[in-house]
C-alpha cells in the first residue's frame, strides 16, 4: 500500500506522499541526469528551461553548467514548485534560477527564449505529447535543442518490463523509434537517440531549425 501510494504521487505530488516522491526523485534521477547531460554543450550564458522540475535538482544541475546565463523552471505542482524553491533558494536569490507554476500545454515564456530546454522522467504525463512538443519549439531559439530524459524505454528483449508501472500510472512507457518518430512530427530536426549500455535509459536530443 505504501509503495503503491508513492508511486501514484510520481504524476502530480502532493501532501506526505508527495513530499516523498519528490525526495526520492532528487536522488534517483541524478545518475540519470548527469549521463544524459553528457550528450550537451552547454555554454555560459545560456538561458535553460527545465520541464516538470520536481524537486529542483536538475535545475540546481544546470545552474552550475550556464555560467552567466539563467535556468527556468517549470512544474504544476504546487508542491514540486515550493519544493524547488527551497532546493534552489540561493540561485534564486542571485537571479539566476526562477521558478514558476505552469503547464507544458501552455509554457508562459515568449517565442524564442531559450537555448535549451530538458525535461527528465516526466514527457510521460504530458496530457498531448504532439502539441505539447511544437509548444516547446515555439519556446526554442533557432538551433536551440532539447533533451527529453527517460528511465522507462520499451526495449526488444524485456517489452514488458515496466507493464505494472504503466498500468498503475496510466502512462506508456517509450520506444527508441517512437520517440524520433513525434519529434520528426512537431517540427523537430537533427533527431539523435541514445541508450545506455545494460539499463533502459534513454536519451534523445533535438533542435529547432535554424
């Protein structure tokens, strides 16, 4: 029951549970993050937006890496924002990180804002992955890229692997090629998938022409 609980709060944390998840997903995605951050260039002075910021480890990550530049963060959770702006309390102090409320159906950003949007274990939950794609590229500056981090990748010799998870959650786990198939659909280009050797992880990084 208590597993069960948990895991139910990995979609919209919220109350004790949801305190928990966020706790167990600052520290079970920071492997994760780091290997899929080593597929980027990022530069100083790059303004960053992290989708579904959680509990604001990755956005703390990233702050590290932009130099002068900024990093976003986004969640709708209101727990996972409050959270994140604990975690990040000293970045935002300086300016250098903000985080805010919102949907990835409706970004609240301008056209060409960032160089780089990520967004780790959470293009599960995006209630229209289609939309919510070209909603981000509208977001994108000219050869801007994005990372869309998985743990949960469908492979060939264990289909079924995550099934429980799937169900549980009402989500669908992805695949290698279904994951370039929709980024060729929104508009995306320079589409590379990634997958690390003896686990399920993937990665896969995409830009907005230029």
């Amino acid at each position: 029951m208590k597993y069960h609980k948990l895991v139910e709060n990995a979609v919209k944390p919220e109350g004790f549970w949801g305190k928990l998840m966020i706790r167990s997903m600052n520290r079970g995605h920071s492997e994760l993050t780091d290997w899929a951050l080593g597929y980027l260039k990022i530069e100083s002075g790059f303004r960053v937006l992290d989708i579904g910021c959680g509990g604001g480890k990755t956005v703390g990550k990233l702050c590290t890496m932009v130099g002068s530049g900024k990093v976003y963060g986004v969640d709708y959770s209101p727990l996972c924002v409050k959270k994140s702006e604990k975690y990040n309390h000293k970045n935002i102090i300086c300016g250098k990180a903000e985080i805010s409320q919102a949907s990835v159906s409706a970004l609240p950003f301008e056209s060409d804002s960032f160089d780089l949007v990520t967004a780790v274990e959470t293009y599960y939950f995006w209630p229209d992955k289609l939309g919510d794609l070209r909603e981000v590229l509208r977001t994108l500056k000219r050869g801007g890229k994005l990372l869309l981090v998985f743990e949960m990748c469908k492979t060939e010799d264990d289909p079924d692997k995550w099934q429980a998870v799937e169900e549980r959650l009402n989500i669908e786990a992805v695949s290698r090629e279904g994951v370039t198939e929709i980024l060729l659909r929104a508009g995306y280009q320079n589409i590379r998938t990634h997958i690390k050797s003896g686990t399920s992880w993937l990665c896969a990084t995409a830009e907005k022409e230029y």
